[in-house]
C-alpha cells in the first residue's frame, strides 16, 4: 500500500480533507507538522505521497504561502527533492498551489538539484475582483502529462458534463501569472497547463487553474478537490442522473490515479 505524507501548519484547515482523500484511494496516511519535518527531515523518506493542503498558512500574513513556502525551500528543500527524482507524487491544492509555485518545484525542472530549488517563476496574485471568491467553477481538462488527471480530459457524463466537470474554490489570491511571456509560452508548449476555468472569474493568465511539472509528477491547483470526494458534495447532487453518480467523482479521481501510480514507484 503507497504511504502519502500530509503536511500542515499553522493556519492549514484543509488538511483532513486531503487526508481522506489519499485514504479513500487507498494509501497510507500520516498527517505531520512542518516544524516536525524541519526538526527531522528523515521522516520524509519513504513515502511516495506528498500533499499539501489549502488553508490560511501562517494567516497569509505577508502572503498566500510565502512563509510556509520560504520554510521548505530553505529547511526541507533537499529531502524533496530527493523525493521528487525517485519519483514521488505531490499535489498542491489552494494554498498548497501558492507554495508550491514559490517554493520552484512548479513549473519545475527535470531532474531536481539536490541542493538549490529552482527560482520561482509564476505566481497566484490577488484576484481581479480585489475579492474573496468562495464558489463551485466549471473546470476544462487538457490532455497533459498529469498523472493525478488522466482520463478528465475525455470525461463525458451525457448531458452533465458541464455540471459534473466542477470543482469548489475559496481564494483571494488565485490569479495564474508568469514572471514574462516566454514563461506562459513554455509552459503552454511544454503541456504542462493541466486545467482551465471556463469562466475565467479571477483574471488567470489563459484561464489557467492548474499546471504540473514536466514529469507530470508534481501538480498544483486553485481549486480543491479533496472538497469534492463524494457526490453529495455537489451544489446540485440530486439532479444529477443515477448513471452520472455511478463512478468516483473527478476530485476522487485525482487521487484514485496517484495511488495507483504510486504502487510503480519503489520506496
């Protein structure tokens, strides 16, 4: 059974969501502290699992993710990235997504410097609203080298589609940007733009919702998944057909896909 590693901190309240996530999809889970994992490192081995969760880290006090993120580049950065070149699977969702990016592991590189992250280049900035957003969006899949999405980009569900295809988001700073426009070319390019609003509400650059590194390995995203686990989760569930509601959701599915993925990877 893959074992995933949930890590949380101050601020973080998503985190038994994406716990019950890995473990719906049948990984082993252990939910551990930031501070825990920078006082021993080691106890980052051995997992081909990581996640980190959407919250308030740190009460985004300078900015979405920036301490938690400053934290594992300048504590943790070696361990990761020993994990990410044997292979291992990480998710960022909200505000996992925004520490991801200013960590470096996303857009990424191939293969990781054991020692030096990679510098940030892309961004989630304060929406074009100016405002919170808390919402359920229609979501396009692209066909990508993502292993947590294989399959959505060909998801049909009849006439529901639009309905099913939907994910919960809750952010003020979810704005996608690039450093310049030779970084959003590259990562177009590189097909490492993983999903997209249909309505782009917050102002992202090319729509765009979620990207991967050029593995398909790493993924980070603005909306939550792990919100959207079962079908009751839904806005409107019970108008959704019986044969809709049959298989796993597409939050489910993510997850469902790492696990499996993971079970290649030798620990």
């Amino acid at each position: 059974m893959p074992s995933a590693l949930v890590i949380r901190t101050a601020g973080t309240n998503c985190d038994a969501e994406m716990c019950r996530a890995f473990e719906m999809a049948g990984a082993r889970v252990s939910l551990v502290h930031l501070d825990r994992l920078i006082a021993d490192p080691s106890q980052m081995d051995g997992y081909e699992l990581f996640g980190f969760p959407g919250g308030l880290s740190y009460g985004d006090d300078i900015a979405s993710g920036r301490i938690f993120a400053m934290k594992v580049r300048e504590r943790l950065y070696p361990k990761l990235a020993e994990a990410l070149n044997r292979q291992a699977l990480v998710i960022g969702a909200c505000n996992g997504f925004q520490t991801l990016v200013q960590i470096g592991i996303l857009p990424g590189v191939v293969p990781w410097s054991p020692t030096k992250a990679p510098t940030q280049t892309v961004a989630l900035t304060e929406n074009k609203s100016g405002r919170f957003c808390d919402r359920w969006v229609g979501m396009q899949f692209e066909r990508s080298a993502c292993v947590w999405t294989q399959g959505l980009s060909e998801f049909v569900a009849e006439e529901h589609r639009g309905d099913v295809l939907q994910l919960p988001v809750a952010h003020g700073e979810g704005r996608f940007v690039c450093d310049q426009p030779a970084t959003l070319a590259a990562i177009e390019a590189n097909g490492q733009v993983v999903a997209r609003y249909t309505e782009n509400y917050n102002g992202s650059e090319n729509a765009i919702a979620g990207i991967c590194d050029p593995s398909g390995r790493v993924f980070g995203l603005m909306p939550h998944p792990e919100r959207y686990l079962d079908w009751t989760r839904h806005p409107y569930w019970t108008r959704l057909s019986a044969a809709v509601r049959r298989g796993p959701t597409p939050g489910l599915q993510m997850f469902l896909n790492a696990v499996e993925a993971a079970k290649l990877v030798a620990v």
